[in-house]
C-alpha cells in the first residue's frame, strides 16, 4: 500500500515556527499537469470518484506564470466561492469536502493572459470500507 508523508513548516523570520508532519497510507496516487487554457475557460479535474471520508490527499500548486487571475471553486452550486490560486494549496484528509458534493472535482477558471500548467497529487482509497 502506497504511503503519503507530509511534512509542513510554517516559519516567521526571528519569530515562531509551526511543523506538522503525518503519513497517509493510501491505495492509489495519480499525479498530473493540467493545462488551463487562458481566457476565463474553466477547466474541471476529477479528484475523488468516491467518499471524501476515505484518505484524501489532494496537493495543488499553482505554475510560476502570474497566477492572480487564477481561481478554483469550492462549495456546493447553492453555496460556490472561487479562491485565488495563487499559492501551493494542500488539503488533507476529510477537509477535501469543501471542494463540493462527491464525486470530488476542481474547477479551476484562468483569466490570466497565458495558458496556465498547474501540477496536482491525490492520493486516495480505491475501495469503499
């Protein structure tokens, strides 16, 4: 069974610090590049085919191109919110249901002026438990 590990540190220059670390296992990792076209096309990536309660790690991070038109959505249709992508996004474990209803997807809109490629990693459960 594959594992996940995490590790997370948040850092204030001559100031605190906050580390989180955890292993995930999980029975599949997909990964992928997505090309998001310019324009304000939205494009939707398949996270999660079944219940968000199983493992779920979803790690986005958003290109080196200029990234402050970037959005992708959370909620459900009665209640969406579009986010800035403009920094790496982690999401671990049951939080992933704020992306919406299951299936799990994420819509990501780019009204930059270039083509966007976003790098994504999920790992999750197969099988229902």
């Amino acid at each position: 069974m594959p594992r996940v590990a995490t590790n997370i540190t948040i850092r204030v220059p001559d100031g605190p610090s906050l580390s989180i670390q955890g292993n995930y296992d999980v029975e599949v990792i997909d990964t992928g590049d997505v090309l998001v076209p310019k324009g304000g096309q939205e494009v939707t990536i398949n996270i999660m085919p079944q219940h968000w309660d199983q493992a779920v790690i979803v790690v986005i991070q958003s290109s080196q191109y200029d990234t402050s038109n970037l959005t992708y959505t959370i909620g459900t249709a009665a209640n969406t919110q579009n986010v800035p992508l403009d920094r790496p996004v982690s999401i671990i474990g049951r939080p992933a249901r704020l992306l919406g209803p299951e299936p799990g997807t994420l819509k990501v809109k780019n009204n930059t002026n270039s083509d966007v490629t976003i790098k994504v990693l999920v790992g999750r459960n197969a099988s229902s438990t």
